[in-house]
C-alpha cells in the first residue's frame, strides 16, 4: 500500500504526476474500493486546487506591480503610425502629380553627335560634358536640384537619338490600300502642327487605332510629354507592325528619367534591346548603350 | 491579499533580477526557478512577464482573432498564471521551447475564452503542447471568481502560509518569510490553516458541486 505523511502529499504527487505506475494503480484502486479514501482523497484534490487559487492571486498581485514599474509594449508601428503614413503616402502621390504635370522647360539638345561621345570620354577641358560623361563624375548622392539636372540632359540625349519617322510616306506601306485615313494625320505631323494631328486621330475608324495610338505617342514625344509618350508606346509592344519600333521608343521616351545607377528599368529594357540580335533597333540601342557606358 | 515579497534570506531579488534581465534565463534555468520558492521564483517570473515582444504576440494574435487590446492583456495575464502553473505541475516536459510553450497557452486559453462566449468552437485547432492538461484544471475567470469567494473567510495569514505551503516553502523559510521564532511555530500555524480550509471545504457544498462540475 502507498504511504505518505499525509493525504495532502499524496494528492499534490497524484495531481503533479509525480507517481510511478504503481503508486498511481494503488491510488486509483483505493479511490474505487475505498469510500472513505475516496472522500479524504476529493477534499484533498480540493483544498489543492484552492492553494493553486492563492498562487494565482499572489501572482495577479505581482504582476499588477510588475505591469505598473514596466513600460507598456510598444505598439505596432505601422498601427500607431498609420494615419501619418497615409498623410505621408497621398503627399507624396500629391507632389508626383504637380511634377508630371507642370509644363516642361524646353531642352537645348547637346551639339555633339552620339559618334563623338566616346572621344570625349576623357577630362573635360571647358567643353560641355555629355550626360554619361557627366554621371560618371557624379557622387553617390544628389541634391534635387541635380536630379533635375540630369533628367534635362537624359532627355536631350533622347531626343538626339529620336530619329522622327517620315510622316509624308503612309506609314503603313505602299502596298496598303487604306492609307487614306492616315493621310491627314500624317500631314498634319509633317507640318508639326501637333493639336491638329491629335484631332485627326481621334476621327480615326476603330481598325487604326494602333496606327493612331502608334502616331499619337510620337506627337507626345514631340511635346516632350515623355511619360505620356513612354506609356503609349509602352502599350503597342507586342503589336505585330509596331512592336519593334514601340520597345525602341519607348525607351527614348523613358531616358529622362534614367539615372546613373544602373540597375533601373530603363537600363534593364536596353540592355534587352542590346543582346536581342535581329532587333530592327539593335544597332541604334547598342549606340545609346556605348553613349551612356 | 498582500503578495509575497522576499525581503529577507541571502539572495538579493533586485540583484537576481537586474542580472537576469541582462544575461535571461535559458529554458532549464527558468523552470528551475520557477519551481523553487522566493526571490529565485519572482526575478524569472518578472522577467517573463517583462517580454515586451511576448507581450506584443499576444496582442497581435488577439487582435487577429476578434479580440481587443484589453482581451490581450486580459488574455496575458490569465496565460501567466496558467503557465505558471503548468510548470510547477510538472507538465513542461522540454519537447518546445518555453516560449513556443506560453504561446500555446495562450491560443488554447483564447480559444477556450471565446468558446466559452459562445462565439466559436474550434476544438481541432487546439495546441498540442498542452493538449494533454485536462480541461477543468485551466484557469478562467469563473472559476477564479468562485473559489476566491470561499478563499475570502480564510483570512491572510492563513492565505500566505497556504500559497507558501502550496509553493513548497521550507518551514525555515516560511518562518523567515512570517517572522515566526522557529520552524515548529511555522510548521504548527501551516498545519492549523490546513485543516480550516479542509474544513471549509466540507461545509461548502456549492463548492463542491461547482468543482465536480467543472
């Protein structure tokens, strides 16, 4: 028969498994045939339970103090400062809308063809630098007003590149029959006179709209509306009769916003234009690329 | 109830407590203090207690599964108490980290909590770790709130000798810890609260059915 000093040790033991099977059988087979056992046993499991209670007071009367000496935890930060992010995000979205839409400063293209660039890779003497010859000699940082700089001397690098289709031929072949549409979009860009091109394209039948779309990103192009150019061409990529042409541009378009890090988009899209043998612009793309090297 | 304070004995809490906040306690070294009585049991549980990222956990966990912050922290406290005891019962058994542990506690508390609001029954996702506790030996406030109404005729003294006793207090050290002249005086009043409480246990009835039932 198990043995201990008193009914209240055998219970804790009992309760905290801190009995080997033999025990644990012999205490179970007594609270079976046993009934006064079993009624000291319950009163003991009882008054255990009740010194637990006591422990959790205690505990709860610590953890009060503990709670109180303690700072609290900190909150999650993006929680506390959500509202401040959003201020902060819409401000932002806020300050890129009155960016992209403020009329733009015309741009002086460099006199230098893009052949020359590589000569003049060596110190400047006076002369103006090249965009490339430029960013190489930047820092790693650069103040906004540089960043402007730059963008200005990206795009006139653009334009230089920027090799207008001829807009008096029909664009879409001399074997087309049905250039007439085009015709007086086609003229009106000859002429440059850009708004009445715009208005022509919008009377464009349905079945040109790549054409018009393919026009109507050149003429924001000429407007130096690049983004708005970038996000035309951007959108006639996989088009069978412009799709070439569109990549090409596409990235003009997008030169005022390369940077002298290397890793952006732009970079990343001539480089593709670059090693795709067979490209229509392969050649012209490898020239902007020896340019900006 | 006043807490028990550890004023005296050779080891200094503050101290304890100032190096364990620095160096911590590893898993084995904590349940050790845990289980044992006085100023080595506070300094650990403090320290736990203080785990602001802990804290943070449960708050997050809390907050995702239609809680507040005020069921969080409710959530915490009852989870410390009921972690507490899991150590002391002997259940932590060193299959998970201490803390994987707490934070089992806490689910399996959370979902009894809203179980018991009658909000949801998610019995299958219970955590294993303590999944072999039986359910009725769980904290919870009900539970809490009937056994202090008994606990309420026991008077202090009685109180702080029983969780002493309860926490496997020498009688040296419950002496120190009551001011009591010696050992045997200690041993005698521990004895005597015993006994009241065993005998207020027979006389309540209630308690005895809620018990059984719960």
């Amino acid at each position: 028969m198990t043995d201990f000093d008193n009914i209240d040790d055998l219970v804790a033991r009992y309760l905290r498994r801190d009995l080997d099977a033999e025990q644990l059988a012999d205490v179970d087979n007594r609270r079976r045939t046993d009934p006064a056992f079993a009624e000291e046993f319950e009163t003991g499991r009882l008054a255990f339970i009740l010194r637990e209670q006591l422990i959790a007071n205690d505990l709860s009367g610590k953890m009060k103090r503990w709670r109180n000496d303690a700072p609290p935890p900190p909150e999650d930060f993006f929680k506390k400062y959500r509202y401040w992010i959003w201020a902060a995000f819409l401000l932002l979205c806020n300050s890129v809308a009155v960016w992209y839409f403020m009329p733009k400063t015309p741009i002086v293209p460099s006199a230098a063809p893009p052949t020359q660039e590589k000569a003049q890779n060596t110190p400047p003497t006076g002369t103006p630098e090249t965009p490339m010859a430029g960013a190489e000699r930047k820092k790693e940082t650069t103040p906004p007003a540089q960043h402007k700089n730059n963008s200005a001397k990206y795009a006139a690098l653009a334009t230089r590149f920027y090799n207008q289709p001829d807009f008096n031929k029909n664009i879409r072949g001399n074997s087309s029959s049905a250039a007439g549409p085009l015709e007086n979009v086609t003229a009106a860009m000859a002429g440059k006179k850009w708004n009445d091109a715009l208005q022509a394209i919008s009377q464009l039948p349905p079945e040109y709209k790549s054409d018009g779309d393919y026009l109507k990103a050149h003429i924001l192009f000429n407007q130096k509306k690049y983004n708005e150019a970038a996000a035309v061409f951007g959108s006639l990529k996989s088009s069978v009769r412009y799709g070439e042409a569109a990549q090409w541009y596409e990235i003009l378009a997008l030169m005022p916003t390369y940077s002298d890090q290397r890793q952006t988009v732009v970079h990343q899209m001539l480089m593709a234009l670059v090693k795709d043998d067979g490209h229509t612009y392969q050649k012209e793309a490898k020239n902007l690329a020896d340019v900006l090297r | 109830m006043t807490s028990l304070q550890h004023t005296t004995g050779s080891v200094n809490f503050q101290q304890l407590v100032m190096q364990h906040s620095l160096d911590g306690w590893n898993d084995e070294e904590f349940v050790q203090a845990v289980c044992s009585a006085g100023a080595h049991r506070d300094a650990a549980l403090e320290w736990w207690f203080n785990d602001a990222q802990l804290h943070q956990w449960v708050r997050n966990y809390v907050t995702r599964y239609g809680g507040n912050i005020a069921d969080a922290d409710d959530l915490y406290h009852d989870t410390f108490i009921a972690f507490d005891q899991f150590i002391r019962m002997g259940r932590y058994r060193g299959e998970a980290a201490l803390k994987t542990v707490f934070c089992s506690i806490a689910k399996w508390q959370w979902v009894n909590a809203r179980r018991r609001m009658a909000k949801t029954e998610h019995r299958d996702e219970w955590p294993e770790t303590a999944a072999d506790w039986p359910e009725n030996e769980w904290y919870t406030r009900e539970r809490a709130s009937v056994l202090n109404q008994l606990l309420t005729t026991l008077g202090d003294k009685c109180k702080k000798l029983l969780t002493m006793y309860q926490l496997n207090y020498t009688m040296k050290e419950t002496a120190s810890e009551m001011g009591y002249a010696s050992d045997q005086v200690a041993m005698n009043e521990t004895s005597g609260c015993r006994k009241k409480l065993k005998t207020m246990i027979e006389k309540s009835t209630e308690l005895m059915d809620f018990l059984n039932r719960t």
